[in-house]
DNA sequence: AGCCTGACTCGGA
DNA sequence: CTCCGAGCCAGGC
C-alpha cells in the first residue's frame, strides 16, 4: 500500500517537465491520492537515490518548503534557477506562469 | 496502543 | 498579509 502510494507518486513526478512546477497537492491529485499532499512529501523525503526532478514540486504558495536558507532550499532553488524557473524577491514562484498544466487535470498548457 | 512530528493544504478570523 | 485549527497519513519512540 504505501510503497503502491509511492510508485505512483513517483511515477508523476517523474513527468513534471523541465521548466515547469507542480504542487504537492497536484501531485496526490495525479496520483489518486487526493487530500493527500502531506504524504507526497513523505514520499520525496523518501527518494533515496531515485533519478527524479523532485525539485519541481513546490508547496500550493509556490514556495519552497524547506526553511529559507537552509542547504536543501538552496539546492531546490539553484536546480529550479537552471531550468530557468524565476522567483520573486519574496522567494516565490508566480504558479500561473511555471505550474504544470496537465491534460490529465483538464487544462491545457499556455 | 498513544503521542508527536512533518518536503501539505484549505478555510476562517 | 499572518495565525490558527482541522484533515491527512506514515514513522519513530
């Protein structure tokens, strides 16, 4: 069962485009696991050393989920910057321009 | 079993 | 804008 939640977890992060984010709520959505976005970062805690663009997941704020400044904040931050995703000077990504759209969810890309 | 914590989210004050 | 409170669920003690 939870590894079953996780292989689908993983199986839509692995689609997330480069350039793009989703959030943890999305991804339980695309998983079947609606209502659950607290278990897809349990899941990506849980990563090891899976190949997967973890970093493109971002909490519903469009912010980084890790305290500011802390070394995996950075990490999630310097990985998105390469794939050019921007933030403004408060830390946040503006979703209406990099969140992933889906067809699955019914929208279309813009 | 009970209790706490956490890469979450949403609605209300 | 911020601060709860509640719902959510796996893990550790």
């Amino acid at each position: 069962m939870t590894s079953e939640s996780y292989r689908k977890i993983y199986e839509v992060v692995r689609r997330i485009p480069r350039g793009r984010v989703t959030t943890y709520g999305d991804v339980a959505r695309l998983a079947g696991l609606s209502g659950q976005a607290r278990q897809v970062g349990y899941a990506l805690a849980a990563l090891g050393d899976r190949q997967l663009p973890w970093q493109r997941v971002v909490n519903a704020a469009g912010r980084i989920s890790f305290p500011a400044g802390s070394e995996l904040a950075e990490l999630q931050r310097g990985l998105l910057e390469d794939e050019l995703v921007e933030f403004d000077a408060a830390g946040r990504i503006d979703l209406a321009r990099f969140r992933w759209r889906p067809r699955t969810l019914g929208r279309s890309d813009r």
